[in-house]
C-alpha cells in the first residue's frame, strides 16, 4: 500500500526559515539570468499558440 503522509512515524521537516537581509549581488545576477531566460521562454510561447512544429507534435 502507497505510504501516507498522515501515517509517516516523523513528522515532515519544517521548511526552512526564509533568509533574512539583503540579497548579495550573486543572487542578483543569478535571479537577472533566469529572468531572462524565463522572458525569452514566455515570448516564444506567443499567449499560449503552438508553434507550428509543436501543432504538429501534437
């Protein structure tokens, strides 16, 4: 039988505390490059139209 969450001996780990502070430049830079690519991944997706070789996929 697939094990439940309600059954487990432990309790679940709580979630870790969120940092506090501001964020280093590193995080910056690291946050700036995956806004980008999420932009040019989101401009691709043309509101949701398959592209044509993706109509075809499908």
């Amino acid at each position: 039988a697939p094990a439940l969450a309600q059954d487990a001996a432990e309790p679940a780990p709580a979630a870790a505390p969120a940092p506090t502070g501001e964020p280093t430049d590193a995080e910056l830079a690291q946050f700036a490059a995956a806004m980008k690519t999420v932009s040019s991944v989101a401009a691709s997706v043309q509101n949701g139209t398959p592209t044509e070789e993706q109509q075809a996929q499908m």
